[in-house]
C-alpha cells in the first residue's frame, strides 16, 4: 500500500497544538480497565496523540479499507462468514466508523461496550480470534505506514507509533477478552444444555424401552387374538360351507315335496272331475227311477182295474185276475226297491257333496302348500346367497387376518429393534452422565 506524505506546515508537532487537544478518558478507578490502562500506560497525552493523527487517517482512510478488504477476500473461509452473515459493502461502512472512533480522543464507557459488541458478534458469526488478531495487524501496518509518511521528526513518529500501538493493544484486550467471556458463556450454556438434552434423552430412552417392552408384550398378545379370530374365521368358512351343503340338500328335498304335491293336486283334480260326472250319473238315475216310480203307479192302477173287469167277467175273468194280481205286487215291490234306490242315491249324493268340498279343502291346502314351497325355495335361494356372500366376505377376513399377523410380526421385530436401540442409548447416555 502506498501512502502520498502529509503536506503539513510544520515539521514537528507542537507540544502546545498537542495539549489544547479535547480528549476524554473516563475510566472507573479500580475497574479491570483501569487497569489495563495502567498496564499499557495509556494516558491523556496518549490520546491526544491519537486525536492528532486523526486527520492523517481520515485522509487514507478509503485506501485503508481496500486494502484492508482486497486482502480479505482472497480467504474464502472469511468470504464464506460474511456471505451468510453480511455484505462487504455493509462491512466496509462498519469499518469506516470504527476507525473514525479509534481516534477520535475518547475512552469511556460507550468505548467499552462497542469492543464487547464487537466481541459478541464475531462469537456469533463464528469469526476466530486468529483472524481478528490477522485483520488487526493489516491495520496496525496500514496506520505505522502513514506514520511513517508523515513529515514530522523521528522522536514524535515513534510517539505517535506508541500512541497507536497502546490503542491497538488495549483493543485487542476488550475484544479477546469479550470474546472469551462470550465464547465461556455459549459453551457453558450449551453444555448445560446438552446436559439437559442428555438427560432428557437418557429419560427418553428408558421410557422408549419400557414402552417397548409394553408394546413388544401388546403385540403379542394382538398376534394371539389375530390368530384366534383367524381360527374362528377358518371354522366359520366351514360352517358356511357345511350349511351351503344342508341349504342345497333341503332344497333338493323342497324341489322333491313339491313335485309330489303337484301330483297329489293332480289327483284331485281327477277326483272332483269323477265326483262330478258321479254325481250328473246320480242325477241322471234319479230321473229313471222317477220315470220307473211313474211307470210302477200306472201299472198298479192297470192292475187294479183288471182286477175290477175280471172280477165283473166271472168265470172267464178268474185267469185274468191272477195275473192282474200278480202284476199289481210287482208294481208294489219296483215301488218299494225304487224307493229303496233312491234313498241310497240321495245318500249317495250327500256323500259326494261331502267329498267334493273335502277334495275342494285339499286343493286349497295343496295350492296353499306349493305357494309356500315356492316361497320356501326363494329363501333358500337367499339364504344360498347369503351363505355365499358370508363365505366371501371369510375369505376376505382371513387374507386381511394372514397381513395382518405378517404386519404384527414385522413391527413386533421392529420393536424389539426399537427395545434394543434404547437400551443401548440408555447404556451410552449413562456411561456419558457418569464419565462427566
């Protein structure tokens, strides 16, 4: 880096121009700082050093910073933190700020609490102190260069190059100092932190392995119910398949009833067909034996009559009388048997009345009984249908009850895996809360 030498008037600084400089160093007697100032023997005058140089700085303070950033940005681990964390453009505004501040003649408070922020933020950001110390060192030259240019006498180069170096150093001291303590602070947070995260996961894992144990024990004993409910689904399928054999075997025999009942209505059929011509046959005789009863009365007054003319003819008439006579109780006794007759074919038309409305019953209750086989048939075909929808649906049960018992078994494997993990993390956390 090239700096052009101060055009200054004078060739010495002025013991007088050095005194009347505004400076303030507001540090409390006693305090750590206090004495790292009295360390380093920082003083007033040393400030008014530094408030001197300002003007010097403040002139090169562009071609401090290039220089500065043109050899950061050759290391890529320090271009990769202010990438994730910042820019360089920001970073270079920053710079200037901070420069400005270093000579401006004031060490107090505020001085103090910027170099612990500064401290925090390279903590945060991950920037190490080997770079901090580098980067300083780049300013340390870049300052002792303009120093060195400036067109004062030898003996005040070298108090300004102390004034510097104290500031310098006592910069350094803050920020490494803050650093540390920052850096102590996050690790003694993330050691308890990861105590508690240990504990917390030594407390998971006895948990996880008594959970799996009691999961392990669950799974068992769901395996057993499975494998009961897939032996009850076995025996209903032959349940099924035992009752689809007696459905189909009564319905064999309702087919066979009710072909015999279709006969049987036959057969009545043909009997109130007969009793019918029957009973036209019985009519039919009736009207004969009214037509003989007829017959029968005419021929007993016939008789009568030949008996009154025989009688008149006397002796000729007594041959004709016998058989007037004899023709006359023949006509009494088809009288009689015509009676006789008809009597029974009234019985007899009784009777058949009687079977035809018995017959007229059967056919009723046949035809009412092959209603209701046929009935009956529907809902064996239901429950056939029923039988086989039920046999289906048993199948299903029992390919969903085979994965499922596969399924048990693969998690019950995982979970004795599970058991086993935690039981060794739990073995591991506890050799680590013992080893610390």
């Amino acid at each position: 880096m090239k700096f052009f030498k101060s055009k200054a008037a004078n060739n010495h600084i002025h013991s007088s121009i050095v005194a009347t400089s505004n400076v303030k160093l507001s540090v409390k007697s006693g305090s750590e700082l206090y004495e790292q100032l009295e360390m380093i023997q920082l003083t007033e005058q040393d400030l008014r050093m530094l408030k001197f140089l300002q003007p010097q700085i403040e002139k090169h303070l562009d071609s401090i910073i290039d220089s500065f950033y043109s050899k950061l940005m050759k290391q890529s681990n320090l271009m990769e933190i202010i990438r994730e964390n910042s820019s360089v453009d920001r970073l270079k505004k920053t710079l200037r700020r901070h420069i400005q501040e270093l000579f401006n003649g004031e060490i107090d408070e505020s001085f103090l609490q910027k170099r612990i922020s500064i401290a925090h933020m390279h903590v945060k950001i991950g920037l190490k102190t080997k770079w901090y110390l580098s980067a300083f060192q780049d300013l340390q030259n870049s300052f002792f260069t303009i120093i060195a240019d400036m067109n004062v006498s030898k003996e005040d180069q070298m108090e300004l190059v102390r004034a510097v170096s104290k500031l310098l150093n006592l910069e350094q001291q803050l920020v490494i100092e803050s650093y540390e303590i920052e850096f102590e602070r996050i690790q003694l947070i993330e050691s308890e932190r990861k105590g508690a995260l240990t504990n917390k996961v030594h407390n998971v894992s006895q948990e996880l392995a008594a959970i799996s144990q009691e999961t392990s024990a669950s799974l068992k004993e769901l395996s057993s119910q499975a494998d009961s409910i897939l032996l009850l689904a076995q025996e209903g399928m032959s349940l099924a398949d035992e009752s689809a054999s007696h459905s189909l075997q009564g319905q064999n025999q309702l087919k066979e009833q009710g072909q015999k009942l279709s006969e049987i209505q036959k057969a009545v059929t043909d009997i109130q067909t007969f009793s019918t011509e029957l009973n036209q046959i019985a009519s039919s005789i009736t009207e004969v034996i009214t037509i003989v009863g007829n017959i029968a009365g005419q021929t007993n007054l016939l008789a009568l009559n030949a008996s009154i003319e025989a009688a008149r003819a006397g002796e000729y008439g007594k041959g004709f009388a016998v058989v007037a006579e004899e023709i006359r109780k023949l006509s009494d006794q088809t009288k009689t048997s015509t009676s006789s007759v008809s009597e029974h074919i009234l019985k007899t038309n009784s009777l058949i009345g009687q079977v035809s409305q018995s017959v007229e019953t059967v056919n009723n209750l046949v035809h009412k009984g092959i209603k209701s086989m046929a009935q009956t048939d529907d809902d064996f075909n239901q429950l056939l249908e029923l039988i086989g929808s039920t046999k289906e649906q048993n199948r299903y049960i029992e390919s969903q009850l085979q994965q499922l018992s596969r399924i048990i078994t693969e998690i019950e494997h995982a979970s004795e895996e599970v058991a086993h993990s935690a039981v060794t993390l739990n073995d591991s956390t506890e050799q680590y809360l013992y080893s610390n």
